[in-house]
C-alpha cells in the first residue's frame, strides 16, 4: 500500500496511506493531537510515579517521543511499549521532523534510538525512559495487569473494524492494571459500546482540533 509523507494542519508531517485515505494521525495536526489525546487525558492524570505504558500503534513513533520529553516534568519514570505490526521504515520517519518541531534537548539521538532499537529488546533511553517495542499483530498480545496507561492509536474503523471490537478490548482490559486507563482518539459508539461490554468504564471528553469527542477508559480498581 502506498505511503505518502503529508503536512498536517499545525505545520507537523504525517504519513498517509492513499488507498485508504487514512493518515497515522489527524490531519487538522498530528502533533497537537497527540498532545491532547494522550498527554492532556492520558499522561497528566499521572505524576511522581513509575508508569508502564503500552501503545497499540507505534508507527512513527510520534506519541512515545512526545511522552518521552513530557514524562520527566512531570516526575514519571517511563517503561513504554509499542506494538507495531508493519514498522515504519527510515526513508519516512527521517522525513517526518517532529524533533525540530518539539525542541526538546536530546530529542534527536532519542528519536533515532526509538526507530533502530532491536525489536522485542528493552532499550534504555534515558534514566527515566525505557522503550520495548514489539512486532505483531495486536489481536495475539497476551497479558495481564501489566501496564498503567494505554494509548489506542490504532488505524480508524472505518478501514479496519477489527481492532475495534469486544475481543481487542477485552485483551486491553486485562492487559490494564486496576484503575488503569485507556485512551483514544475515537469516539464511536459502537467504539464505547464495545469498551463497556468487557468491564470499562467510559468518558466522552472534548476531541482535539477538527473531532468534537474523544473516549478515555477506566478499568476497575478491582478486577471483574
């Protein structure tokens, strides 16, 4: 499938496939997006805390940048994993430029570390960020009360319905420690009908530039 390099609303690039016309993040601006999806209502509800995160879509690696530079102002130490089951390849994410955009100090040794990092390695970032990043299929992760915080930044069900359903929240949930949260740029309903037929409790919260609603998810402080 062909993969076209696109600037954004905000000025930030992202990678569209044309056949699905489909992009790995909103065109109205991939960066402020991730900001407000998983930063605003995912990572600020954490602070002073070790924090395991798993991101179903790593792609361009977008999110776990910008988390990397937001974690330490906020006093969290960071293990982060990404699944991924079509990697991103240099050619498109050296185009990409979020480094020059986000201005961070070390983003650029950090941002190609993420991009070259062994796969299904542990990879130290920095003192406080550790990257796993994992190739497969969402639909075979396993595992139970492992992570805090998941960022579900999935390709929309409009082109692939299958990562939308019962069965691929069900695996969220128990991959969840209590109290754990999920959040999405979705906001469907058969999206939040799906979320709470496994046990999570939803929110429609304001959606960034260009969406009206976003869904954030609670599993239980104890579980079902």
């Amino acid at each position: 499938m062909k993969r076209t390099i696109i600037t954004t609303g905000d000025g930030s690039k992202t990678i569209q496939l044309e056949e699905w016309n489909e992009q790995y993040h909103s065109k109205h601006g991939a960066i402020q997006e991730a900001y407000h999806v998983f930063i605003k209502n995912g990572l600020d509800l954490f602070r002073d805390t070790d924090l395991a995160i798993l991101e179903i879509g790593f792609g361009t690696g977008l999110n776990a940048i910008i988390t990397y530079l937001e974690a330490p102002k906020r006093n969290i130490n960071v293990q982060y994993v990404g699944v991924e089951a079509y990697p991103v390849i240099a050619e498109e994410w050296e185009q990409l430029e979020y480094v020059s955009q986000l201005q961070g100090a070390g983003l650029t040794a950090a941002f190609e570390k993420m991009h070259t990092a062994t796969w299904e390695m542990k990879t130290m970032l920095s003192e406080n960020f550790t990257l796993t990043k994992q190739q497969k299929e969402f639909q075979t992760i396993k595992g139970e009360n492992l992570f805090n915080l998941i960022y579900f930044d999935a390709f929309g069900a409009r082109v692939q319905p299958e990562l939308w359903t019962e069965a691929i929240f069900l695996k969220m949930y128990n991959a969840l420690k209590p109290g754990g949260i999920l959040v999405t740029y979705a906001a469907k309903g058969s999206v939040r009908r799906a979320m709470q037929s496994v046990g999570f409790v939803t929110e429609r919260l304001p959606g960034p530039p260009g969406k009206r609603e976003m869904l954030r998810a609670t599993k239980g402080s104890s579980s079902q």
